[in-house]
C-alpha cells in the first residue's frame, strides 16, 4: 500500500529589510562631486591635452562609481532572486506532488465520460432508427384503406408507437470539473527529409518549437507532421 503524504506549510528564507541602501552617503558625495565636476565641462571645446587628461579622469572615476553601482546592484538583489527561485521551486514541488494524486482520478473520469459518450451515441443511433422505423410502419398503414374499427385501431396504435419513441430523451452528457482537450505534438519521422531553411526559418538543428509553428501555419515541412493527442486538463470551477 503506498504510504500517504501529507502535505506541509513550506516556508522560504529572505531577510528584507524595511528601507534597502543601494548607494550609501559616502558613495552618493563621491558621485555628486564627479558630476558637479563633469558638468563644468558640459559644451566646452576640448583643446589642449591637459584639458583633455582632467576631462579623462573625470569621466573614469564617474565610470568607475557607475561600475561599482552595478556591482552594488546585482549583490544587494542577488538575495531575492535566490529567494524568488526558491519560492517557485517549492510551489513547484507542491503542485507536482497535488498533480500526482489528482491526475490519476482525473484520467480514470475522461475515460469514463468517453465510454458515456460512445454509449450515449450508440443509444441515440438507436433511438433514431427506432422512430424510422416507427414513422415508415405508420406511412404504410395510414396508406392502408380502413374498411373495419380494426383496420382504425391498428392505425392508431402505430401513431401512438411513434409519440412514444419520440418521447424518451436522448442520453445528456455528464457534467464534471475534467475535460480532455486535443493538443498537437510534432514527430518528425524521417530527419533526413528536413531542409535546411523553410520561409526563412533556418533548422540547423531540428527545433521542434520552430517546426511547430510551421506546421500550425499550414506550412509543409518534409519529414515532420502534426499529430493530435488528448490531455486531460483539471478545471477548479
């Protein structure tokens, strides 16, 4: 007997402090005096060498300051994107586990519904050949001269025969939170029919993602076609 799992609360650790400093005080001087400085600059002809080597320096301690922000960046956010990665990769872990024990029920009811459908169906046929064949019975005997309350008798049973055929219901579909839906799925059978370029798509290497679009577009691709499976999809409401 497998052994039932329950499920758990999951917990992810991020520490997030209320303000997050991305430039302190003293980077934030350091910056203001580089650009106060950079902007004395602003429309000025460079002519001479000096002036080009202030204006040089100026503008890489302004890069390095902007360098040393970036850096700053991707390390102060570095511990929510762990903490983002961490989040899905438990819900993932949850959903797969919810997946696991719903999917099976869900897979036994659409078969269940398609032997209904094909029951149902098969019914219907019936029913229908049945009222055929209640409606020709009744044309042959109204074309039957009556000459006798027997010949009147006869006549009107197979009239009721007919309302009655046509009043049992045709089977309803059952209702449920499962449905199957068609999905398509590339197979490529023979590689070495694949060309090297097809509308301007160039498969180098087979992707099937790119062949698909095709496919969909009703574009020919030599060696690949469609091929339509049912997936059984859960809906909440």
């Amino acid at each position: 007997m497998t052994e039932t799992k329950h499920l758990e609360p999951v917990s992810v650790d991020c520490d997030a402090p209320d303000n997050i400093i991305i430039l302190d005080q003293a980077s934030v001087d350091r910056l203001n005096a580089i650009l106060d400085r950079a902007r004395e600059y602003h429309g000025m002809r460079i002519d001479d060498d000096d002036t080009f080597a202030l204006v040089d320096q100026i503008v890489a301690s302004g890069t390095a300051e902007q360098r040393a922000l970036e850096k700053d960046r991707v390390r102060t956010k570095a511990p929510f994107l762990n903490a983002g990665r961490d989040i899905d990769a438990a819900a993932k872990t949850i959903d797969t586990e919810i997946a696991a024990v719903l999917d099976p029920l869900a897979v036994a009811m659409s078969a269940y519904q398609r032997r209904k459908k094909v029951e149902a169906e098969r019914v219907e046929r019936e029913r229908q050949r049945q009222i055929e064949e209640a409606q020709r019975r009744q044309l042959e005997a109204e074309s039957l001269p009556v000459s006798t309350p027997e010949d009147l008798a006869v006549r009107e049973d197979l009239v009721d025969e007919v309302a009655v055929v046509e009043l049992v219901q045709a089977p309803t579909e059952i209702k449920s939170h499962v449905r199957t839906q068609v999905t398509m799925t590339v197979e490529v059978f023979d590689y070495s029919m694949l060309p090297g370029m097809v509308n301007g798509v160039q498969i180098v290497e087979p992707k099937v993602a790119a062949i698909k679009k095709l496919l969909e577009c009703n574009v020919e691709v030599p060696g690949a076609r469609l091929v339509a499976a049912d997936k059984v999809v859960r809906r909440a409401r």
